[in-house]
C-alpha cells in the first residue's frame, strides 16, 4: 500500500481513539490568525506533536493543534496552525492534514492565510476573497502514485474555489460592512519574500497577493472532492511597492490588528456555509 496512505490512515486512527467528534466544516487559521479558536465552542483539542508521524508548525503565529466544536451549533475541526512545504517536509506531509480533516468528515474547507499585496488597489489590514489560485515554483500534491481511496488521477481544477461559497462569503461581509476585495493567490515556496523582479513578474502573471501556503491544500481538497473557499489577510506590501524591508513580524502585528474583524468576518461565514 502506498506510504502516503499508510500515514494518513495511522494518523486518523490515533484521532479516533482520543475523539470521535465528525466534523461539517474544517477551517485552517493562517500566521497570526490563531486567535480564531478562542471562538469555538471546543469539545476536544489535540496537538499535532501527539500524533505519532504528523508534521510539526514550527513558525511562529502557527500553535500546532486541532480543535474540535461547535461554531452556531455547526461542527467544525479548526487547524491552529498550518505546516509549510519551506519548512522541509515533503509536499504530501504538507498536505496530509488537509487529507486527515477529509477523512473525519468535513465536507467543506476554509482557508485562511497573511499575504503580501500584489495589487495596487489593496492595503494592509484589508481582505481578499480568493477566487483562484498560481501554484507557482511548488510540486502538485498529487505528483506521484495516485491515492484511488482519495481522488481521481486527473482531477478538474476549473472551480476550485466554488462559486456558490464565495457567494456566500461576500453576503458574509457585505451584512458586516466588512469590505472584501476579490482576486487571485499566487503561493510560492518560501521562505525567503519576494524580490521586486519577482513581484512585477507575478503582477503580470495576473496575481493579486503572495502567500507560503494555500494553493497546495485548496488542490488536495479539491482531490478529495471538498467544497473550498478561502480568505485572505493582507499584513503588508509586497517587495518593491513597500517602502521598508518585510519582516514576519511585520505579518504578526497586522495579523493581530485585523482579528477581530476577521473573526467576526470567519464567524458569519462559517454560518452561512455550514
């Protein structure tokens, strides 16, 4: 049987013995934005370090846990924390979480994520409804022998973020009078940021942010037959429209300046898409 396999389905029975909780809706909580959990009404929590063959967050902002409850009467599983493929874990490791939250039953995955601003139009502190991605200068997670128990070899890759769920999340944020801007997440491997070649070039590519993550579990999911949609922090200007050096400090602190309009904003949405 296929390695990949074999861990996922160690790891999924070392979950079942510490819960049982099925999941509808599992969201990942991107750098800084960990705060999040604090809105689950937890029935169980688990860290990753407890779960024998699991990839480790090792980046600050990411705490490394699972938390299992209810957010308005819907179940949810919430990844405190995400593991990045610049951390050196292979691309199926980087992924293997998003696969296990399939596997205990969530039907639909929200991703979050802090990203650099591509486009001209945006600012630090707004939000971006992604609406498709660039996986660029990172392998598809589905290189290699295909998983037949998770997806087809060949899968469509035309929607996947679905339309009906983007629509729900701009409703989410209009009801809030949160302004939410549309466009485009291009992730690259990290961990370095971008030079401002790189940038012009991603700009002309048709990218509206930058991001270390994302685009490689949106393909996963996608695999699995998930319903996905995501929403986007911009912490800062990417490399040359910024007028200082980046620092991932720099993506804390607006991270954490924007969380209680995000909350509220993940909140709404996980109501409306639940």
């Amino acid at each position: 049987m296929n390695n990949t396999f074999l861990k996922l389905q160690h790891c999924l029975a070392q979950i079942r013995e510490k819960t049982d909780f099925k999941p509808k809706v599992a969201l990942v909580l991107g750098s800084g934005l960990g705060s999040f959990a604090e809105e689950v009404d937890i029935v169980a929590t688990i860290n990753y370090e407890d779960i024998e063959g699991f990839p480790i967050s090792t980046v600050p902002g990411h705490q490394g846990r699972f938390v299992f409850g209810h957010i308005s009467k819907i179940p949810v599983i919430v990844m405190q924390g995400r593991v990045h493929f610049y951390e050196g874990y292979s691309i199926a490791d980087v992924v293997l979480p998003i696969r296990l939250m399939r596997l205990l039953g969530a039907e639909i995955l929200m991703l979050t994520n802090a990203v650099g601003s591509i486009n001209l139009n945006f600012a630090a502190g707004d939000f971006m409804l992604i609406k498709d991605h660039i996986l660029y200068g990172v392998p598809s997670p589905l290189i290699g022998h295909n998983i037949d128990d998770l997806g087809t070899r060949f899968p469509d890759m035309s929607e996947v973020y679905k339309k009906t769920l983007c629509e729900k999340i701009s409703s989410a944020a209009k009801s809030l009078d949160i302004e939410l801007h549309e466009g485009v997440y291009l992730q690259t491997s990290g961990p370095n940021f971008e030079t401002p070649a790189e940038i012009r070039a991603y700009r002309a590519m048709g990218a509206d942010v930058v991001g270390m993550s994302t685009a490689c579990e949106a393909v996963a999911a996608n695999h699995m037959g998930m319903h996905v949609c995501g929403i986007s922090c911009v912490s800062n200007l990417a490399a040359g429209i910024s007028k200082t050096p980046l620092t991932h400090d720099e993506v804390q602190e607006m991270a954490d300046k924007a969380a209680p309009q995000f909350r509220a904003l993940v909140t709404e949405c996980i109501k409306r898409i639940g």
